[in-house]
C-alpha cells in the first residue's frame, strides 16, 4: 500500500501498451491499492473524478445574443419608427414579436451544455475500490490514479483503467465505440497504436460490464478520462450557421441598405426638387419605411418552421432547434452510423453450414418468424432430412445458450407478432432464434455443468442430460478452437473424419461476406461423470458453423436508394471491423462494385487534414472510428462546402453531432447525451425517417421561399405608392395608418397560407440547393419589382382615376386599399407554384388553408370597409357596389400578367439550361 510522492506526475500516456507492471511503477501503486491517506492527497492534487462544468455566460448575455440578428435589426427599426410615430399599440406588437423570437432561441439554446450533462450523468456513482489493505465502497467522484477498483458483472466503469485481472470479463462498449459486440478484455498489453476499441487491456469510464469479473488500475479520472475526452470535443467541435440564418443574415443586410438607399433619395428629391416642408417630409419618409420594412418577415420564416417542426414530427422527427428543418432540405451527405441506424442491432443468424450442406435464413432480428432453406436449390427438399441433418447444430444452438427471447410486455398480443426482447447476449439470442425457426427447443433437457465463455478460450460449454438419461457436451465458440479440439465430423450415418480444408474454406467464405463466424461440436458424455472442465473438452465431433450478422433495415435500403437519386450522398461511420462495414455498406447499396476504398481509423490517424479532406469525398465506408475521426471526417466534408447530416446513437456520437449542421439522434436506443446534442431526434430510429426528413426539409425551404416572394411585393408595392407620389409631388394614396393595415391584413391572413402548401412534383429527384447564395436570386428580386409595379401601378391608378371623379380622398383611398389587398389575394394564387403555371385545376385544391385565408381576408376587409369604427380609426369609407368591379377585374389582370412572367422565366431558364453544357 504505497504512501510515497503522491505529488508525482499522476498520468500514464498509453497504459494499454504497458505491462502491468511498469504502470504500477508510472502510477506509485501496487495491486494492494492506495492507502486513504495517500488517496486523500492524490485527490487533492488532480481533483475529483467528475467532468468539469464550463463557464457560462450570464443568462441574461445568452438573451440578449439573440437579438444579434440582421433581421431583428429591421424588427427593432420598425419599432423604432412606430414609437416616433406615437403608434404605441404598433410599436409593442413588434417588440412582442421580437421578444418571443428570443425567447424561442433562448429556450432551445443550450444543446451543448446539455449534452456534457447527459455525458456526465453516464458515470458511475459508487466504486468498490482497495483502500487501506481492505476493500470499501466510495463515492466514483473520489477515485484517483493508482487506486485499484474490483469490477462485477453490471457495474458502470467509474474511471479509466488498466485491468490486472480478468477472469471472462466481457464490456459493453458500444455508447463509447459504437462496436455492437461486448469487447472482450484481458491484461495482455496491446499495441501502442490501437484504437480505443481495440484496447483490451482497458475498461473506460461510462462503459458497462456485462459478463465476468475483473480489477484494474485507475489511470485516469474526471476531464482526462476517454468520456472527458468526447466531453472537450463536445465544448470544441463549436456550432455552425445554418444556410438558411446565413441566407437570411444576407437577405437582411441587402435590404437595409436597399431600403435606407431609397429613402434618403426620396428625401432628397421631396426637399431640391419638390421643396416640400421638412416636417412632412420626414413624415412622409418614415411613412416610406414603414410600407418597405418586412416587419412580419422574421416571424414568417419562424412560424413557418414551427410549422413544419408539427408537420415532421408526425414523421416521427423530433425537432429540437427550429433552423434545422430547413436545413435538412439542403443536406448534400449523410454521415451515418452502423450499429442501430442503418442496421437493427439485433444479431441474426443468416447462414448455417453442415459437413452435408449449407443453409439460408429468412427473418430479421429477434422475431422467431422465418424460415431455413437451403442455400442455391431451387427445387423442393426433403423437409425430413434437412431436419436430421441440422438438428444438432440447432440443439447445440439452444442448449449450450444463456439467452432468452421473450415478446415485449409493452406490446400488446393483439397487435400482430410484436416485438421480441432478448435478455442476454446479442450473439446468444441470434442463435436462441434460429433454434426457434428451425422447430428445436430446450424442453426436456437439463443443464448439469457449464464452462462459461472466457476470452482465452473463446469458447463456451455445457454438460446437459437429455429427458432418457443420456449426457452429452455441448460447444460453441470460435472456429479456429473448436477445430484444434476436433477429431471427427458429423456424416450422415455417424461421425467420419474432420475435413479441416473444407472447414476453413466455409470459414473464409463466411468471413468475406462480412460474418461474424461460430462453430458448434459435441460429444457423448457419460451418465455417472463428474463436474464439466476444460479438459473435457477434447476429441469432439465438429458439427457446423453460424454465421451471424447485425442485419440491415429493409426500409433503410430503400432510403438510401433514394437519397442517392436525390443527389445526397451517404457515408456510413462505424467502429466495427472493415470486412464487416464493407459487407453493410454494399448489401445496403451506399457502395457497389469491387472497387470500393475503406479507410480505417488507423489510416485516417495517419492522415493530415488536408490529406483527408482531399479523400473525403471518395471514400464512403469508414471502419474502427473514434469520435475524433468523426469530427475530422465532418469538418473535411464541410471544407468542400457540403452541408453535412450525422447521424448516431452513443455518446460517441455527440462531438461529431454537435459540428455536423445537422445532428440526427436515435430516440430509442440513443443516449441521452447524444440527444441533447442533436438538433433532431427519430423517434423511430429508422434511417428511412431522415430521407422523409430530407423530403420535408426541401418542402418547408421552398415553401418559405415562395412565402417571401410572396411577401416583399406586399411591401413593394406600399412602398411604391408612397414613392411615386413624393418624387411627382402628388397626393399619397395611404396614409401611414392604411399602410399598417394592408401590412397586418395580408401578414396575418395570407403569408402564412403558402407554409402549409404540399411538396412540389419531383422533390426528391431534383439535387440538393447549393449551400450559401442568396435566399432571392436575381431573377427573382427582378421578378418580385415587377410584381410591385403590377400592384402598385394598379392601386394608383385607381386612386387617381377615382380620385379624379371628385370624389372625397378618403373614398379613393379606400378603393387603393381594396385594390392592395386584393391584388395581393390574387398574387397568392400565382405563388403556388413558382415553377410551373398556375392555370390549372391544381391551384384551387391541395391546400385548405389558402381558401380559409382568402375567406378571412374578405371579411376583414368588409369590416374595414363598412363598420364605422374602424372609418373613423383608419380613416375608409363605405364603397358602393360598382367600386368593387374594378379591384377585381384589375386583380384578375394581375393574376393573367404575372402568368405570363412566370412563363418568360420558365422559357428562359430553359434556354439557359441548353446552352449551359456547351
């Protein structure tokens, strides 16, 4: 029990690769473990064993940050202008809309800060650890380097380890590799370069074991732990702008300095060429800005998304951060883990071998429905001797087996086959399974000794008493021991010779499809024998392999065919093996042909960023990762611009979820830590949700576009009315009042329509939008002027020939009201489709809500039309029936004439798309 320099360098560099010995000498210690009062001082010298919290800003900075908008810039101006203007009730409807815009923000912030506490919470709480010659339970937190910790089956890892003993001590790696088997662990050192799956000799911090016993020495506690590690790349990986908040930044930007162009324009001419009085001048002018600013814009493209945010969670997409739904629509790769995403993770059994035949199964999982056929007959076969024939090995499967299959309680029996719930091993319930398939049960027999599976022998045996008395021994494991152990094999009157070329050649066949290969053997064993050993286990009969595979979702398959069409590109990630990934990746269509490059984390490590970044794009398959290579794998992606989706499940999972721009947890099988992270959880866990997701992310974006297109007209042509009228020195058609109304009629009513409108034809056929660019291109601003002077040049002219009639201003101005509004009710129509013509039975079915908003504009419009109060507030009047004639002739016109643009634009890009190639 050393009581030396507890203020030695407490840290080991690569205790895997080190002997046992030559860490206790690195470490001070020795397998007897620390004294309390040397640990008292190791403590405080590294501090507990908890991962660190760090600073926070202030909340109230953290609020404020998210005002920092370009386009809560022009919210905040606009509220500005109504205070100037003394429109209170204005003004706080504004500043309310900006205040919840933070407030969602604010309250959806965080997932970083989240995702270290759900990567805290992971670790253990108690340790039963060798303090002062004798073993104690203290608190996990108060672990230090050196001290020895005693392992059980069930236990949380409370810190990093090198093990000293192992006596069949099997850990659950999977949150911190995403290896789906139990890592086997022993105290042989391994190789100063492996990876973090590959250490055997270490139990890490978080993990959980699920078989044997072991002891260990702590190496590494709190932030220096392979947990604290995932934790600073958490802190570092750093989030990124969307390309929508990019988009709209840039939008915003362009449409301040737009908007405060024309003004200081328009004051110059109203002041030199007009010599209009200062005083109406600004009034004027702010009237200007009033009608130009998009006030309802940040709360469109917010209320849009909330929208669709209801709409994909119907699809079993949970949204956690509103950016993210559009974002999803402009994913050009999918980086996706293996184990549980692309594949169900639950073993199966897909191949069986006998000396006599080989056999396929049908089934996935740990459902009991399928069958076993043999392999490449295409006529019928006996049913009876295919039973003899496999008998045996499914026996071997179902006896010498600790797992069991049972149906989950939370389904209910009514609803079909339902769920199925293994209680024990994976590979021990693929075989408990394909027992069931093939009709053999355990009835009847009786265990009577056992040699439990152990990593040096990598084989598991049982002694079982058959319902007559008889005894036999029965053996599973690795085929490379079992055939050591083997004289014999089962021919079809009894055992022949062991064929071990034939053996080793199934063995190699099964191993290129990607399985993880077992055998089965027996022997007779007599009535009267004693207790099952080791050494029993000779001269056996060598019955036949398994071949076992982590099967792929069907409709995963699927998805990934059509994402390709939709020009989204998948990676798969994982920690297994690259035989094993290859098979995956190829049976489920992300690679195809012989040519196919795997880059294993070794390789990857030896590659400098730029090396990687210049391979990135040609490699799809990705083996015996850790999360520093899945951070590296998506900052090189996003090096070529791509807007990259990660996909994943264990906390390994959330550094790379948190860089990627847009993280995809597993909500069943994912960790709470990898949740947190990520901006979208599948309920589901099907990687079919995400090309569903993808579908909707490209419905809500162009949604939104055709939303603003929709809605900088409104503006425009307000702003146009005002504008003409200063520059001739004419009477203003709308008073700053009347420019309120038409912008929250048509903001309230009608701009929200266009968020529920369906997806258009050949969403998923189309590539993805290229990242960055402008949320209104060129051709559309062009498009959206047009459209301005089309309604605005109507409205004056109405104002101005009624108002020429010598009727009262207040009438003609009631009538460029209605002219507005209705101008704008019949653009919406144009609005639906922006890519094809309106002038069809489609536009008048296939959103609802459109008809609910045209209703609701109407009637609003009748009130302030006809009621007195809202004459004398705003100043209308009551129109005869004659003056709505001319609004909606002039609005049918407006409908016909931007048709006829929208086909201009139609004809012209196709001229551009045939001349583009040459």
């Amino acid at each position: 029990m050393p009581e030396r320099d507890t203020r030695a360098d407490l840290t080991v560099s690569t205790p895997f690769a080190l002997e046992v010995a030559d860490v206790e000498r690195e470490l001070q210690t020795d397998v007897a473990g620390l004294t309390s009062v040397a640990a008292a001082a190791r403590l405080a010298d590294v501090g507990r064993n908890e991962l660190p919290e760090p600073p926070r800003k202030p909340a109230i900075l953290r609020f404020l940050a998210h005002f920092n908008d370009t386009l809560i810039y022009i919210l905040l101006g606009a509220a500005v202008i109504k205070a100037i203007m003394a429109d209170w009730l204005d003004f706080w409807v504004i500043m309310a809309v900006a205040i919840i815009n933070a407030v969602i923000g604010f309250v959806q912030e965080g997932r970083a800060e989240k995702a270290l506490a759900g990567i805290r919470s992971m670790l253990s709480n108690d340790a039963s650890v060798r303090r002062d010659g004798a073993w104690a339970t203290v608190p996990a937190a108060e672990l230090v380097p050196g001290d020895v910790v005693r392992l059980m089956p069930g236990d949380k890892v409370p810190a990093d380890m090198r093990l000293i003993q192992a006596h069949q001590l099997r850990i659950d790696e999977a949150a911190l590799t995403g290896e789906s088997q139990p890592s086997s662990k022993g105290v042989e050192p391994v190789p100063a370069d492996a990876g973090v799956g590959d250490r055997h000799s270490m139990a890490f911090s978080g993990t959980i074991v699920s078989a044997g016993q072991g002891r260990g020495i702590v190496t590494a506690t709190g932030g220096a732990t392979e947990i604290g590690t995932i934790q600073a790349l958490v802190g570092e990986a750093g989030s990124i702008a969307t390309p929508l908040t990019k988009q709209l930044d840039s939008f915003g930007r362009v449409l301040t300095i737009v908007i405060l162009g024309m003004a200081a324009i328009m004051l110059l001419i109203g002041r030199f060429l007009h010599d209009l009085p200062f005083g109406d001048l600004i009034s004027a002018t702010i009237g200007f800005a009033v009608a130009a600013i998009p006030e309802g814009l940040p709360a469109m493209v917010t209320i849009t998304l909330a929208i669709g945010v209801q709409q994909m969670a119907r699809r079993h997409a949970i949204t956690r951060k509103l950016p993210a739904v559009e974002t999803l629509g402009a994913v050009t790769t999918v980086c996706s883990d293996k184990t549980g995403t692309l594949t169900k993770n639950e073993m199966t059994v897909r191949r069986l071998v006998t000396a006599r035949g080989a056999y396929v199964t049908t089934g996935l999982g740990y459902d009991p429905a399928g069958e076993i056929s043999p392999a490449g007959t295409t006529g019928a076969v006996d049913a009876a001797v295919q039973r003899r024939d496999l008998a045996p090995l499914l026996a071997v499967a179902t006896l010498c087996n600790d797992a069991h299959i049972v149906p989950d309680p939370s389904v209910d029996a009514g609803d079909g086959p339902g769920r199925w719930t293994l209680v024990g091993e994976p590979t021990e319930g693929a075989l408990k399974v394909i027992a069931m398939k093939g009709g053999v049960s355990s009835d009847g027999a009786r265990r009577v000794g056992v040699v439990p599976f152990d990593s040096a022998n990598k084989f598991m045996a049982t002694l079982n008493e058959a319902s007559d008395g008889s005894r036999a021994i029965l053996v599973k494991g690795a085929p490379d021991r079992l055939l050591e152990r083997s004289r014999t094999q089962r021919g079809e009157r009894g055992p022949v010779p062991l064929d071990i070329p034939f053996w080793e050649g199934a063995i190699d066949d099964l191993s290129a499809q990607g399985l993880r290969v077992l055998a089965a053997a027996r022997r007779p064993a007599p009535a009267d024998g004693g207790e099952l050993r080791v050494d029993d286990l000779h001269e056996l009969e060598f019955l036949g392999l398994w071949g076992i595979l982590d099967p792929p979702r069907p409709e995963a398959i699927e998805a990934i065919a059509d994402c390709h069409t939709a020009g989204v590109r998948v990676k798969m990630i994982t920690g297994d093996h690259a035989g094993t990934a290859l098979a995956i990746a190829r049976e489920m269509g992300v690679v195809a042909g012989d040519d196919v490059t795997v880059l294993t984390g070794t390789e990857l490590e030896a590659m400098s960023q730029d090396q990687l970044a210049r391979v990135v794009r040609d490699v799809d398959v990705y083996a015996r990762t850790s999360p520093e290579h899945k951070i590296r794998i998506v900052r090189a992606l996003q090096s070529h611009g791509e807007v990259v989706a990660m996909t994943g499940d264990g906390v390994n999972d959330a550094p790379a979820l948190t860089r990627a721009d847009v993280g995809i947890a597993m909500g069943i099988k994912g960790t709470e830590a990898t949740k947190e992270a990520a901006e979208i959880v599948l309920a589901d866990d099907n990687f079919a949700t995400i090309r569903s997701a993808i579908r909707e992310g490209r419905r809500i974006y162009d949604n939104l576009r055709k939303s603003i297109v929709f809605l900088l007209p409104t503006n425009g042509a307000q702003s146009l009315v005002i504008l003409v009228a200063i520059v001739f020195g004419l009477a203003l058609p709308l008073t700053p009042v009347q420019v309120l109304w038409i912008n929250m009629v048509t903001g309230i009513t009608l701009s929200l329509a266009l968020a529920y409108e369906p997806a258009e034809r050949g969403i998923m056929t189309r590539p993805p939008r290229a990242p960055g660019g402008s949320l209104v291109n060129g051709r559309e601003l062009g498009f959206v002027l047009v459209v301005s002077a089309l309604i605005g040049g109507a409205a004056l002219a109405l104002f101005y020939s009624v108002a020429a009639t010598g009727v009262d201003i207040a009438y003609a101005r009631t009538e460029a009201v209605t002219m507005l509004a209705l101008g704008q009710l019949a653009y919406l129509f144009n609005c639906r489709f922006l890519t094809r013509s309106s002038l069809t039975p489609d536009v008048l079915r296939g959103n609802r809500v459109i008809w609910w908003s045209a209703g609701a504009l109407i009637a609003v419009q009748l009130v302030y039309t006809y009621a007195p109060f809202m004459n004398d507030l705003f100043g209308s009047r009551p129109l005869t029936l004659q003056s709505w004639l001319l609004p909606i002739a002039l609005s049918i016109v407006i409908f016909l004439a931007v048709e006829g643009l929208k086909e201009l634009r139609r004809r012209a890009e196709r001229s551009t798309t045939r001349k583009g190639p040459a």
